[in-house]
C-alpha cells in the first residue's frame, strides 16, 4: 500500500505552523525531522504518569519506565533485524556512537596500524578517527569519490583494503550527496581483509530497510532524532561477542556487576556501555518513533522518497542555471532523497535566506563534511533540501517558485 502524505501530515502538529506568514515547508530532515503527535504524547505520558529511574526502584512506576526503556531497545532490535535488545547501545547521537567505538575498539589500534574511511563522510566520522591516529600514531585513509563526484570508487576501496586497515569505518548513504553506497559489498570486502566493520546509518536507517545481518557489519550508528524520535538518543548496534570483548569508555552507576576498593566488573549486555541515568524520556519517545515507520512500513518510505526525489529532478533539470549535486534521476534506487544543488549566480546562504522568507525550511552550508564540500565538489557551501514521510510534491513545487523568487531577488539573468 502506497504511503499517503497527507494523511501523515495530520500526525504533525508543527505542519500546521506558518513561518513568515507562509505554510511551513519543512525541507531539512537531513539534518533533523519533526515529531508526530504519537511520540510527543509517549513522551508526555511518561512525566505524567510514570516518570522514575530505571533500573533501581522495586516500586510500580519504576518497574514501568524500566520495562518501556527495555521495549524500544527490543523494538530497535527488531527494526534493524539485530538478535536483541543486547545489541543496542543507547547513545547521544551518531556522533557519540562513533566516538565510543574509536576509544574503545582504539585500544586495540597499535602504531602504524591503518583506519580506513572514505572522502564522503560526515565529521561525526572523520575527527573521532584523526583523534584516535593522532594519539596511537595509526594512519587513516580515506577511499576516494569517483571521477562521477557521486559514487565511490570501489576500486580505491578494494586497492586501500589491501593494505589490511584494522577497522573500515565508512557512510551507507551521504548527507550531501545522497548516494547510498553498497555497504554489503564493502563490508564482505572488509572482512576478506581482516578488518572490523563499523557503518555510519545515520541517513540510511530512517530512509530504507536495514538488516544488519545480511549486511554482516560488526557496527551500525544511527541518531532517533533524524527517523522521527526525539534528540539525545541515538544507537551503537554490536555484535554479541565483539561487544562482549570491548571495554566500556564511561564508568559509574549502572554499567557495573560489582565494585571494590580497587576494581570493578561489568554488568551484562547493554548496560555495560551506559554509565549513569540513562535520556529514559528519549528511548521511550523512540520505541514510539519506530513503532510509527513500522506501520508505514519502510519499503513504503523508500518508495514514497524515490517518487518525490525523481520528481524534484526532472523539475530541476529544466531550470536554466541549476546545478544539482550527485546521482542523477536515472540512479534513483542508488540515492537517498537528499538534494544538494548550487544556482549560477546566488550563494547558497542567499538562497536558503530567500527560501525562508517563504516558508521554505532547507540548509546551506558544508553540512559537516568539508572534505567532500571543499575538495571533492570544489564548493564552499551547497544548498540542500531534504525530504521525508510528510513531504510532498506540493513543496517541490514550492521550491521551484522559490528558485523563481531567488532569480528576481538577485537579479539572475537566465542563460538557456
Ligand atoms: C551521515 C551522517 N553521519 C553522522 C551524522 C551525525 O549525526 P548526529 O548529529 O545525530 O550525531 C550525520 C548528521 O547529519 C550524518 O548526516
């Protein structure tokens, strides 16, 4: 059954807001994505009625925090196609996730040992890295966009695979580009050469269907707050036994079984990674966020996406002076629906100025990923729009009069 945007919309009370006097147009779920009214009312209901620690209490509400806690991690479990609730770590964000893997799995990283990650990452995947080889002395590589400045040069990636990095760490859809690279390829590649995998699914999990076993990663990060859950959550997915073997990075209250004067030992699976209170609100809130796209059901959001994102192509190809950056419409099954383009003449931060004026909520920027922005597509800053579950083709229509309005505002003159 097709997805229907309009009836989604009617779940999302900040739709029904105006910006400048105009309808909300809400073109920046790259970066975050509004909240249906069934995750805000989880929330809500949480503080008013259930609001204790987990965990500790052996009293009534505690027992019915700690067992919601426990079923979004199950539910997060079973979206992704992990075994179970012990493989999820909750985390801030993406960022965090990442970060926990270079320091704990690092302790492992020995000088002149190589990392591997690649030009199209996001700094969340970057600087964790160039902080972990600055201070074991590894080396870390990146594997080249292709001459397409859209895709990835598997060649580059199979060529650098054979200096055996201990860890590939790598994107399985770009923020800027929207291209979803084969992450099961790469992976199985990985392991053929003795390294750990870890995927960044922050713009892949809220877009598509993820199953972590067919894909065989040994690592998934994603953040709730860009797949319609609140902000401060976000997931570290591990494998059993390699979770098992790594040390937590943060000590106190809740990840430990027992405590000495002089030592400590863990507590099980996941807890051991979640030192302290853990955001309870925020993992509740998520259970509802992935219970809401699993009635939508993902294949639809992909579908519903593709559609959109093929439309604002085609619609963007006819307009003189637009440069639309990554996979063109006839690579739609290898791309997201981010849309990343530049307007002969207008700087990005003129457009997305413009584009507010009208209601039209979109980003410019480098969106943290410099080495792709600067040296990869030879640009400052990109402007991007973004769809999800609530867009429609009514907002590419809007972009396009905006694209209008932006010509007239700074006095474009159309070349054909
Ligand atoms: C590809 C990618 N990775 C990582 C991140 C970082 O996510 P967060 O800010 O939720 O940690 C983002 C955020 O935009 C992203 O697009």
């Amino acid at each position: 059954m097709a997805l229907d945007a309009d009836r989604i919309r009617m779940d999302f009370p900040i739709l029904e807001s105006t910006m400048h006097g105009k309808r909300l147009v809400y073109l920046d779920n790259a970066a975050t994505t509004q909240k249906p009214r069934q995750v805000i009312e989880k929330i809500s209901d949480y503080y008013k009625t259930y609001n204790a620690n987990i965990h500790r209490g052996m009293y009534e509400i505690s027992i019915r925090a700690t067992e919601e806690y426990v079923r979004s991690k199950e539910l997060t479990a079973n979206f992704i196609n992990a075994d179970s609730y012990r493989n999820i770590v909750y985390t801030r964000n993406t960022t965090e996730s990442l970060n926990v893997l270079a320091m704990s799995l690092g302790e492992e990283v020995n000088k002149g040992d190589t990392i591997l990650i690649s030009t199209m990452e996001h700094h969340s995947n970057i600087v964790p890295w160039q902080m972990l080889a600055k201070r074991k002395g590894a080396v870390l590589e990146y594997a080249r966009v292709a001459d397409d400045r859209s895709s990835m040069d598997m060649s580059d990636v199979e060529s650098k695979l054979g200096k055996k990095p201990r860890i590939v760490s790598i994107t399985m859809a770009s923020n800027v580009l929207g291209t979803v690279n084969d992450a099961k390829r790469i992976t199985k590649l990985a392991h053929d050469n003795g390294a750990l995998v870890i995927l960044d699914g922050a713009q892949s999990v809220p877009h598509m269907k993820t199953n972590v076993k067919d894909l065989d990663c040994d690592f998934l990060a994603f953040s709730s707050h860009k797949m319609l859950g609140p902000a401060g959550i976000g997931v570290l997915y591990g494998k059993d036994e390699l979770l098992e073997e790594m040390n937590p990075v943060l000590g106190g209250g809740d990840m430990i079984r027992s405590v000495d004067f002089q030592s400590s030992t863990w507590n099980e699976l996941p807890w051991k990674f979640e030192a302290g209170t853990s955001n309870i609100e925020g993992g509740i809130g998520f259970g509802a966020a992935i219970e809401y796209l699993g009635d939508i059901g993902m294949e639809n959001v992909k579908r519903h996406e593709d559609e959109l994102t093929g439309y604002a192509l085609k619609r963007f190809s006819e307009i003189p002076g637009m440069k639309v950056h990554g996979l063109k419409a006839d690579r739609i099954n290898d791309r997201i629906g981010v849309v990343s383009f530049s307007i002969e003449g207008a700087h990005p931060h003129d457009i997305a100025q413009i584009f507010d004026s009208e209601g039209i909520a979109i980003r410019a920027g480098h969106h943290c990923a410099m080495p792709l922005v600067n040296s990869v597509l030879n640009e400052d800053s990109v402007a991007r729009m973004s769809f999800y579950v609530y867009n429609n083709k009514e907002d590419v229509d809007k972009v396009v009069s905006a694209i209008d309005r932006v010509k007239t505002v700074l006095r474009i003159k159309s070349k054909n």
